[in-house]
C-alpha cells in the first residue's frame, strides 16, 4: 500500500514544519550529490529555514565564488553592479563630507578664509566663541577634577600618617612600659640576690665569731693548766695585777 498524496501548502503546525523542512532538506542535498558524483556536474544549494537558519550545498569540485563567476560568465549578468553603485555613492558622499570638515578646520585655524563673506564670518566667529566657551568649561572641569583628587590624595595620606604616628606611639608606650618592667624586674631580682648574699654573709660571720670565742677558751684553759703545772714545779712564781696573769706576766720570783 503506497503512500498518499500530500497536498502541498504551508503546513500551519509549526513542528511539523520544521520537521518536514529537515526531512524534504536532507533528501535535496542527498540528490545534488548523487548528481554530482553521477554526472560530473556543478551544482549549488542555498537554503534559508522559516526560522533564518542557512544551508548550503557546493560540489566538492568547484568553490563558491568559482561558481558565481561561473554563472555570471554564462548568462552575462554582473551579480555585483548594483552593490558597487551603492559603494561609489556612499563613497563620494563621505569624500564631500570629509572635505567640508578640512575646510571648517582649517578656517577655524585662521586659514581658507577669502573666500567667505560678512555672514559666514560671523557664523564661523560665534561657532568659535561657543568652542572657546566648551574649551574653558571643559578645561575647568579638568583642573576641579584632578584638584578633588590631589586633595582626597592628601587627606588619604594625612589620615594614613596619622594613624601611623598613633600605632607608633602606642608601639613606643609599650614598649617604654615594658621597658620600665624589665628595669624594676631586674632591680627587684638585685635587691633579692643583694639581701641573699648579706644573709650569708651573716651567716658565716657568726660561724667564725663563735669558732674563735671557742679557741680562745679552749686556748685559756690550755695556759691555765700549763701554768698549774708549772707552780707546782716552781714555787717561787708571782702573780701581778691582782691575781690575774697573762702570758707577758709570767715570771719567776
């Protein structure tokens, strides 16, 4: 059973068309190059969707612009006549353009003006006058700018030098502070070692002080048994100073 014939018109469904146009694409493209293989022959496609999409198909045997050319060549027909006309139009009209502007210049420079009446000159004088005018308030608009900009410069360094000179400040406090902890630190470990040493000090003064008393005694009672020892074997021995002797009173009667 074939299919049935479909009838053409615009397919309204905006899916199926595009479908179909895909569909109906591929199978041309398919064709021109069956045709191209088969018959050895030039042929170019160009296609634009509903939607502006482009498509095209060229033989692998020969380029675009070759076939243009080409195709100009056979039907005698300049493809690019009215392109060029546009394009020599719009260049005289920027070429007049470009010379009233050379002009209006080089009057506006004190020159090309013998040629120019009392009323262009006037006009040429007031369209300087309101030049000078854009000038000045531009130039104006310059220097306020670039003196806001010099005076936020300023104050940004003065506020940053003064807060430098605070953190310094703060760093020199602190640093005096534990400067000054330090110094009593180091007084208060003196006084401690000072006392220490003094302490000991006293200690072994006593130490001597009372070994001393002892070998003093301890001496006396060594003369005075000595000298018992020696009555007894001298008898004639005088004791001065009221009973009381010493080693320089010792003598014999």
């Amino acid at each position: 059973m074939g299919r049935g014939k479909i009838e053409i018109k615009r397919i309204e469904n905006a899916t199926n068309r595009q479908v179909t146009y895909s569909k109906r694409r591929n199978g041309i493209f398919k064709k021109a190059q069956e045709l191209t293989v088969l018959c050895d022959a030039k042929v170019s496609l160009i296609m634009f969707s509903s939607t502006g999409k482009f498509h095209e198909f060229i033989s692998p045997n020969i380029s675009t612009k070759a076939f243009f050319d080409l195709y100009q060549k056979t039907t005698g027909t300049d493809l690019w006549i009215s392109h060029y006309e546009k394009m020599q139009e719009n260049y005289r009209r920027l070429k007049e353009i470009n010379k009233k502007l050379r002009r209006e210049i080089r009057q506006r420079m004190g020159g090309d003006l013998d040629d120019l009446n009392i009323k262009e000159l006037q006009a040429l004088e007031t369209k300087m006058d309101s030049s000078l005018v854009a000038i000045r308030d531009r130039k104006y608009h310059v220097i306020k700018t670039q003196t806001d900009t010099h005076r936020k410069k300023v104050s940004e360094s003065n506020t940053i030098k003064t807060v430098a000179c605070h953190s310094i400040s703060r760093v020199l406090i602190i640093f005096e502070d534990w400067n000054a902890l330090q110094v009593r630190n180091l007084e208060e470990r003196h006084a401690n070692l000072v006392f220490d040493l003094e302490t000991k000090l006293d200690q072994q003064d006593g130490i001597v002080e009372s070994e001393g008393y002892y070998n003093e005694a301890a001496n006396g009672a060594s003369n005075l048994h000595a000298l018992r020892l020696y009555q007894i074997h001298h008898p004639n021995l005088v004791l001065h100073h009221g009973g009381r002797f010493g080693s320089n009173d010792l003598r014999l009667a």
